[in-house]
C-alpha cells in the first residue's frame, strides 16, 4: 500500500504495513521506541474520533519538520484529497540491521482507520498474537500446531523461527567475518615474526657481544621472548585502545548516515581480552623463533667474524 | 681499589700448545694459525700484534674460550679448555674472562651501571651486591657520575670505558681485549689505554690486539704474528 504524505513541501512515498491489534502504536517490532504523546487505544464499542491519530516515522518527522500534535492529511491515492490526520506519536525505529539501508518512511494507523483508508476491511498481510510470558515453548508451539491445522490461506510461525530465517543473510555475514579475522590473524603473526627477525637482526652484534661476556643462550632466548611478549601486549593493547576510538568513529558516523541506534562495530572487553591474549601467543611464538634463530648462530658469526 | 684482581706470581694462567685454526673460505682453505704455542703468566700486559689476517684475533678467540682449535690444546688456569662444549664456555667467559672488543656492544636500553650488571645477574649476584660492585667498576673508570646514562649519551670512549667496566663485573682473572682503541681518537685512546695500564698494575692479567703503536708500546710484552705464526715475542720464557 502506498500512501501520500499531503502536507510536506515535497510528495514523500509512503510504505505502510498493516498491523493488527486493538492499539495504534503496536509496534512492528518490539523493540521500536514510541516517542511523543501515544493515543489511547480505542475500545471495543467506543466511537472512533471524527480526526484520526497516526503514529509516524521519527525520520519523517525530522525531514519534514513536524511534530506530535500537527495536522496532517493523509490519501490512500496520488492525487487524492485525502483526510486530515492528527500526529500522536512518533516512533523511532528499533536497532535492526536488516533495516539499516532502508529509506522508505512509516505511518501507523488504527486498524479499522488503516483498512477504511485503504478500502481493504477485511485483509491483513500479517499479524503478531503476543503470548503471556509464562507459557513456555511446548506452550507456543503447541498453540501454532493448533493454529497452523486449521489455519487457511495462511500460516503461523514462532518469532523465533522468523528471526532465524531474517538472520541467515547475518550469517553468511558473520562467517565472512569470522573469514577476514583469521586472515588478518596469519598476516598480522607473520608481520610481527618479520619484525622481531629484523630487530633481532639489527642487534646480532650486542647480542654476540653478551653471549661473549658469558650470558647464556638460554638468558638469551628468554630475554629475546619477553622482550617480543612485551611489544606484542603492548601493541595489542594499543591496537585495542585505538580500535575502541574507531568504534566510536564508525557508529557515529553511520548511525548519523542510516539515522539508526544500530551498533556498526563493537569492541567489547571480550573481544579485546582475546585479541591481548592471542597477541600474546603469537608474540611468544615469534619471539621464540627469533631467538631460536639467534642463539643456534655462534657469537663470532654473529659479529660477522 | 679493589675493581681487578689477580696476583703476579710468574706461573702461567693461560699456555697454548701448537695450536692450529682454519676455516673454509668457498673452496679454499685459510689456514688462520698454523701452531701457535705461548705462554702468558698472571699479571702479564700482552700485546699482540701483527697485520691484518695475521692470525692475531684468531689466537685472541682461541686464548678467550671464544673459539676452539681445530689441533692443539689451551690451558687456563691448568684446565684445558680447547674441548670445552658451548655452555662450559660460556660460563668460563662469565666468571674467569673479561672480553671487549673494538666496538664497544652496549646494550642501548640499559644504562651504563645496567650494561655492567648484566653479567653479574647472570652469575646468580644478589641485586644490591651487583649494583655496588657495578657502582665501584664505574667509578674506577672513571664514570661515577654518569651511571645512570645510556650508550647514546655517552661519547665513544666513555662507551669504551663501560664496555671495559662490564668485561671486569665478575672478577675475571685475564682481560682480554681485540682492538680496544680502534674507534677512538687518539686522546681517548690514550686515557683508554691509561686505564689499562692500571687495571695490570692492580694486578690483572691483559691480553690485547691492537694496530695502535701507542698501545703495544705501553704493553709489557709485545708478540708479533705474520702468516698464523708468532714471529717475534719480546717476553717469551726461556724453554
């Protein structure tokens, strides 16, 4: 369905989904946030006011500069009169990724105002039935086997399964993710056993010097491990810090573009605990090769002799 | 002072017998020393001389533990130390063998009383002997007063001076020393060489290569090499 959105300087396409139940603010998602005044939900029984409420998107009201309390007019048809409408609410989209790139904007209406606008009094696309919190899985999914048996022309799906099914794409993304790590994992280990090679090679001479002076190969090597389990804590700990300082960068920056709460990079303690402890590891690794390397090299070769 | 210690009693501490060194060199084989034998006797200032790829470092590396000959054998304090294995080596160097070398080889991180701790914390020293005895080695070289610099900010022969200062941390009973003076100006070679001069009259046996003529003069002894050989000793016992 399509709506025009009479009042804006400029003619905004509207895409509006039917949402059943007895309040004008059911929310699409659970998570989307109701902002502004909400309207009190209609009776079974009461008498609908003669000037409806809607509910729209925060984004609409950001780009056309309106407000909760305006009048506006609203036509299932280009080129309609349509009828007015009076802004109760506006709605700020929940944090969704599947979301994020959409630019359409949302109205909300009353069901029977929605299905009297659209002239289509007796269709629904899709519904949610809200269950109470105590009943259980076997619950739900016994009251979808009794829906879905005698269900016609329609079917019904736990909220679960759906979020399963929205996700895969998530999935696919999650694993190219995942990919990209472990890529940046083997290049970043070989970049630090590079650079501990060259600087090891850079002090062949101080350290023939001290193997020289008496120091074993054993102090030696394990001079050469803490030294590079050192750098390795460090620049990890660096790289989180300044990893932290992009997350902040990139969120506010797309959560600015996509006008979203949606988190687009997440550096959680976790996360930065795993990459200091795997920094760690690799560091000792390379650190010991390094000095593997060294100390098997008699001190005269080492001086060039 | 108490930095050096040795005695000068005339036995023998250190005594190389017909020892041989070559190495590979591509296809061809350089023969380094071709059967040196010598005898330096405690409290000696040896100065080894010769030209280039007479064999002089090569005798040095041997006399030090540093190398081992292909034939012969060494004496150090009556052991034989030519068949040594790399750790035994290793710790004669630390205990009983003070090294410098032309380049001085500090550790550019630590300071100058860390670069002469350094060989004392591989001894097992506790931490406060080792920082005291560090303090006194510096001081004798004349460097109290710039411990806690690092190699940067020091000048060459102050480097050297360090350098000197690490080689003496563990009491070593010989010093050896493969062109001491060689990077620096002739000033600083000869405070360099000064200090030498009163490490053997304290009572250290001192070993040195050198090209510098000033620096044999000032030995007691002076054994010049040419082709792997000794050619000349001016202080070689009657046999």
């Amino acid at each position: 369905m399509r709506l025009r959105f009479l009042r804006a300087p400029h003619v905004a396409l509207l895409c509006c989904s039917l949402l059943a139940g007895p309040s004008l603010l059911g929310a699409q998602t659970p998570r989307d946030t109701v902002i502004g005044t909400p309207t009190v939900p209609l009776a079974p029984g009461r008498v609908a006011p003669s000037v409806r409420g809607i509910a729209i998107d925060e984004r609409i009201a950001q780009d056309a500069g309106v407000r909760v309390g305006d009048t506006l007019r609203i036509a299932a048809e280009a080129g309609t009169t349509g009828e007015p409408v009076v802004v109760d609410a506006l709605v700020r989209r929940s944090a969704d990724p599947s979301e994020v790139a959409r630019s359409e904007y949302r109205v909300r209406l009353h069901l029977d105002h929605l299905q009297r606008l659209t002239n289509a009094i007796d269709r629904v696309d899709r519904f949610a039935v809200a269950v109470r919190p105590e009943a259980g899985p076997s619950a739900v999914d016994s009251l979808l086997a009794g829906v879905n048996h005698v269900a016609f022309g329609f079917r019904a799906h736990a909220s679960r399964d759906v979020a399963v099914e929205s996700s895969r794409t998530f999935q696919v993304v999650d694993r190219f993710h995942r990919a990209i790590g472990g890529i940046t994992i083997v290049a970043s280990a070989v970049f630090l056993l590079c650079i501990l090679l060259l600087k090891v090679e850079e002090r062949r001479r101080a350290v023939a010097a001290l193997r020289l002076a008496g120091l074993s190969r054993r102090t030696v090597a394990l001079s050469v491990i803490a030294e590079a389990a050192v750098v390795a804590v460090l620049g990890s700990g660096v790289g989180a810090a300044i990893g932290w300082v992009a997350t902040l960068a990139v969120n506010a920056h797309y959560q600015r573009v996509f006008r979203t709460p949606l988190t687009f990079a997440l550096l959680t303690p976790r996360i930065a605990l795993f990459a200091v402890s795997l920094s760690l590891v690799l560091g000792i690794v390379a650190g010991a090769l390094a000095a593997w390397r060294l100390v098997r090299t008699p001190p005269l070769t080492l001086l060039g002799r | 002072m108490t930095a050096p210690t040795g005695n000068r009693d005339g036995t023998p501490l250190l005594e190389a017998h017909d020892v041989q060194r070559r190495y590979e060199a591509g296809e061809s084989t350089v023969h380094a020393l071709r059967g040196v034998s010598v005898a330096i006797r405690r409290g000696e200032f040896v100065a080894i001389v010769g030209a280039s790829g007479s064999g002089k470092s090569t005798l040095l590396h041997l006399l030090g533990a540093v190398d081992a000959p292909d034939a012969g054998r060494v004496i150090f304090e009556g052991r034989d130390i030519s068949r040594l294995s790399d750790a035994e080596a290793t710790r004669l160097r630390l205990l009983r063998v003070g090294l410098v070398f032309q380049r001085f080889y500090l550790m550019p991180t630590l300071s100058a009383l860390e670069n002469v701790m350094l060989p004392m914390a591989e001894a097992g020293l506790a931490p406060a002997a080792r920082r005291a005895r560090a303090e006194e080695l510096l001081r004798y070289v004349g460097l109290g007063e710039r411990t806690g610099h690092r190699p940067t900010q020091l000048s060459g022969g102050e480097q050297q001076r360090v350098a000197v200062a690490r080689a003496l941390a563990n009491e070593p009973a010989l010093l050896l020393a493969d062109e001491p003076t060689g990077e620096l100006d002739a000033a600083t070679g000869a405070a360099l060489i000064a200090l030498l001069q009163r490490l053997n009259a304290d009572g250290l046996t001192c070993v040195l290569v050198t090209h510098d003529a000033a620096l044999a003069q000032s030995a007691q002894r002076v054994i010049t090499m040419k082709d792997g050989r000794i050619v000349q000793d001016t202080g070689a016992s009657p046999s």
